[in-house]
C-alpha cells in the first residue's frame, strides 16, 4: 500500500473510531488558532474531498480535489463556521467543527446534512493554484 493510501486509510479508520459524545464545537477563536497559516487537506469516506489554505483576515482559498481554487473567507455563526466564496456570494456553506484524536473533523449543516469531513494532512506551505486552461 503506498504512503498515501496509508494515509487515508488512517484517517478513515480515525473517523470511524471517534464516538459522538468526542464532537465539542470548536469556537471561532479555536478553529481560527488552528487553521490560520496551514494548508488543510480533507478526506470523506475513505477518499480524498478537497484542500483548503487558511490566512489572516479568515481569508481561504479552497479547492475539490482535481479543480480550480476558489477565493473566499469565513465567519462564525453561533457553533458554526460558515464559508462564503468569491465566485458565488450568495452561498453559505456552514460546517462544526471540532477536535479528532488525529485532526479537525467537520460536519456539514446545509442542505444534504450528514457529510463528515476529517483532516488527513496538515501542511504551512500555501495552496498551489493553477489557472483555468494551464497547459500545452
């Protein structure tokens, strides 16, 4: 098994084995202590979701796994963390988070409730974005 695949197998196996009373919401100056200047990549189910890089000002830049970055910031609201991107302002996507044994844990609170996110690499080096149409 390649080191990658390890590393996602570990972080599924760490979600799977946190119980729900573990899940105490991170607050506002919590999440933004841990997430400002670090590069977070998220897993959902076993595979790779997508990678965010969180600066000052909770400023973002978040990517899918395999798609182009998007510019944006964050803003708590009461236990949430909700997320505003640059590319569709009118939408608010509002996570808990809060603290696994091995990184930070989301849950989703729109519409498809239900999705888990969990962190499976943490890194200080900024998010690499290529532009649209990068290529020969």
């Amino acid at each position: 098994m390649t080191a990658w695949r390890s590393l996602w197998a570990v972080g599924a196996v760490a979600l799977m084995g946190s119980g729900l009373a573990a899940q105490t919401p991170m607050s506002a100056e919590e999440f933004d202590a841990y997430v400002t200047g670090r590069t977070l990549t998220f897993g959902f189910e076993g595979m790779p979701y997508g990678i965010e890089e969180f600066r000052p000002g909770r400023r973002t830049t978040w990517a899918f796994m395999g798609e182009e970055c998007r510019e944006g910031h964050w803003f708590a609201r009461d236990e949430q963390i909700c997320f505003i991107y640059d590319d569709r302002p009118g939408d608010e996507h509002c996570w808990i988070f809060w603290q696994g044994e091995t990184g930070l844990n989301a849950r989703f609170m729109g519409e498809g409730e239900g999705t888990e996110l969990y962190e499976v690499q943490r890194s200080d080096r900024p998010l690499i974005c290529p532009g649209p149409e990068v290529g020969v």
